[in-house]
C-alpha cells in the first residue's frame, strides 16, 4: 500500500523540515504541534525558528495546499513522530513525549498505518511506543494475531546538521530500523520520495543505538579537545596553535575545543547510552562529564580576568549551541551567562547573539543582564567572553575590536561568511 498522507508529530527543528520536504515532494502532510503559534505559523507559511530554506518550502507547501498544521493528530496512512526526548535529573531518558504522541495517535489508526520513530531515542523505544498504541488500541496488532488489523512501527534517526538541514534531509543516508522487516522497507519506500543517498535497513533497536553512537563518537572527540585546552592553559600553550600543528599529522584530526557542548543530540545521547549499560560505559561517561565541566572552567578564566574590577561589564558573545544558527538548546552558553549574573549582581552582563531578537526566560527577568551589540561590547566591555563562533564575530576574534577590554576567546579562530 503506498502512502498518500502523512501526519507529522511535532513542528520543531526536525519535524517541520520533515514535513516540508515531503509535502514538497507531493505528499499530503498535516503537522501536528501543542503550541497554537506554531500551528499558526506554519498555517500562514511562515517559519517559527531560522533555518536556511525551510521558508521557502513552508510556504510553497503551504500555497499548493500539500502543507497545513493542526493541534492533534487526525486520520493519516503514516505518523512520523519527531517530539522531544530530553533527560531527567540523574540522566535518565525522559520518554513521556513519545508516550503522549503514541497516546494521541492510536484514535486515529484503522489498520495498515505506519509509525515512524524519529525522535532520538534509547534502545528499545520504539518497541515501547508500538506497545503504548497497543495499550490504547488492543484491537490492533503488529503481526495479524488473531486477525486483529496490523500497523507497522520503524526507526529512521534524524541525521541533519542545523543551517544545513534542508540539503541534508535530501543528501545524507538514512538508517531505517523496522520492528518488522515489512515496516523497514514501507518506511524506506517513504524516505525514497526526498531522500537520494543511501537508506540502510535493519532492525529498530539497531537504528536507535547506531544515532545515538554517532554523536557519542563525536562528544569523545570534542572532550579530547577540550580537556586538551584545560592542559594547555596550565602548560602556558596555545591550544589553538598546538590543535592545528598536530592535524598536520596525516592520520590525526584533533576538533577545535569550545566552552562545552550543546544542542539537543550530542550534550543529550550518550547519556541515553549510558543509562542503557551503565557499568560499561565508562568511556563515554568520562567524555560527558568532560564536556559538562567546560563551562566552569571558562567562568573561571573570566572570574580571573575581572578580579578587582568593581561593577564590570561583561560582554558575552553569543548563545546559540553552535555558529550561525539561532537554537538555544542546551546551550553552554546560557549556562555561563546565567552564572555570571548570579555570581555579579552588580555587573552588566551584555549579551550579543545576532540570530535572536529576545532573551530566553531564564535571562530575560534578569536586571543585570541585556542583549546588546558587538558595537556596544566594544565600547563598554571590560572583559568580551567570546562563546559562540559566529561569523559575525569575526572581527573579534582576529584581534580588530581595539577599544575592548580584555578578549577571551573560547572558541578559536573564527570565519567571517563569504561575501
């Protein structure tokens, strides 16, 4: 049976595209979001967070009328269920967004329906969603029981990076895990409709370990880096220079250290790993505890560097997760700034991000802290704490900013955009 209608659970960062890009291509998608204003949003073709493209699809979608959004999931031949899967104190996975989209869906199934998984998850997820909608649904089945009908539940990880997604989504493979061999290949028949690389089928639990190993690989990289940068300063060493010295070995590609880790996978995942085999991931808890310490470390380097200085204005620059993107998710950099206005009550904390218009909450009500401009740290700051290598930020970074105070850069060399 071919799908014709799509239902997407979930507009944010991974699921609008998703639902974008399939419409795109002549499906008959409806977005599913809590949030009234996102419904609205896409409703009127606009886009809620930035995203390089993504307008442009949104809108298109939504003029040809392949495109709208509602509150709560209605009759589809296939849910894609791209919700939060964030963690709780003590690490341990949350999963009630995926229970609450399972819960919301099983109304809504009549028999041949598939559920895709692809929001990050431990090992075993899927399974527990196909066995929430069957809680809700017992009159259905995953294999025929009983000639009960059947739906089919898979797993494809998102595999995007943020300012990129709308060509990844197209040019990146795909791992499709079914809970049965018949919904990994609905499921890659699916992704065939966008996607041009390679789709690699296997089971689910596979799938979701083989996500949540790729960002571990990365985070064990990033907490070389960053432990490097640690030694380094105590050594009186460049790290910069020692990092870019090094990579000139052929068979060495050291990372370039930060002030943490953020974003919603890679600060996120391995702890999913973790939990799942704690007595034997030894080495990917190292690297999370690694990285989770870098922000204290870079409070420390500007702790010193206003020593003495009554009333400072701190300027910090940036608080997205990454360079040139406009998300906030676990964010090193909130964390900083937060802590700085907690421990200086009588500082100003100037905040520069150039790709958000507002404070998140946690900063907003807070007297000592605004959002500023690059002109405005150079003029006033007496210490600049470079966070986030936004291109904007070039100039600072190579030294141009000649009435700042002090520069401490945390995130290396950075590129302005080409012109």
């Amino acid at each position: 049976m071919g799908i014709s209608s799509v239902g997407v659970v979930g507009l944010g960062y991974i699921g609008l595209p998703t639902a974008a890009i399939l419409a795109a291509n002549g499906v008959s998608v409806t977005g599913i979001d809590v949030n009234p204003q996102t419904v609205d949003a896409v409703n009127r073709g606009e886009v809620p967070f930035v995203e390089p493209d993504l307008a442009t699809y949104v809108g298109g979608s939504v003029a040809t009328g392949k495109l709208r959004a509602v509150a709560s999931p209605e009759p589809a031949d296939c849910f894609i269920v791209a919700v939060p899967t964030p963690f709780q104190d003590g690490h341990e996975p949350d999963l009630s967004y995926v229970k609450a989209a399972a819960q919301a869906v099983a109304p809504q199934l009549r028999g041949g329906e598939l559920i895709i998984l692809e929001s990050t998850s431990p090992p075993g997820t899927t399974q527990k969603l196909a066995d929430w909608i069957l809680e809700a649904r017992p009159d259905l089945s995953l294999d025929g029981t009983d000639g009960r009908p059947v739906f089919h539940a898979a797993h494809c990880p998102e595999r995007v990076l943020p300012g990129r997604v709308m060509v990844e989504l197209v040019t990146n493979d795909r791992i499709v895990g079914g809970l049965t061999h018949e919904a990994a290949e609905r499921a890659r028949d699916l992704y065939r409709t966008f996607c041009h690389g390679e789709i690699l089928l296997t089971d689910a639990k596979t799938a979701e370990m083989a996500k949540l190993v790729e960002n571990s690989f990365r985070d064990v990289n990033i907490a070389f880096a960053n432990e490097l940068s640690v030694i380094s300063d105590r050594l009186g060493i460049d790290v910069w220079e020692l990092v870019r010295l090094a990579n000139h070995h052929p068979r060495v590609n050291i990372l370039q250290p930060g002030p943490g880790v953020g974003g919603h996978c890679i600060a996120v995942d391995p702890w999913f790993i973790v939990d799942a085999a704690p007595e034997d991931a030894r080495l990917i808890r190292t690297a999370r505890e690694v990285n989770d310490a870098k922000p204290g470390w870079v409070l420390d380097q500007v702790r010193a560097a206003v020593a003495g200085t009554e009333a400072p204005v701190i300027a910090a620059l940036g608080l997205a997760f990454k360079p040139d993107i406009d998300d906030l998710r676990e964010s090193p950099a909130r964390r900083i700034v937060a802590e700085l206005a907690d421990e200086y009550p009588d500082a100003e904390i100037l905040v520069v991000e150039p790709h958000v218009d507002q404070l998140p909450k946690e900063l907003a009500n807070r007297r000592n802290v605004v959002l500023g401009t690059i002109d405005d740290a150079a003029a006033r700051a007496d210490v600049i704490a470079l966070l986030v290598g936004h291109s904007a930020f070039a100039q600072v970074s190579a030294g141009s900013i000649v009435d700042a105070g002090r520069v401490l850069s945390f995130v290396g060399p950075v590129a302005a955009s080409p012109a």
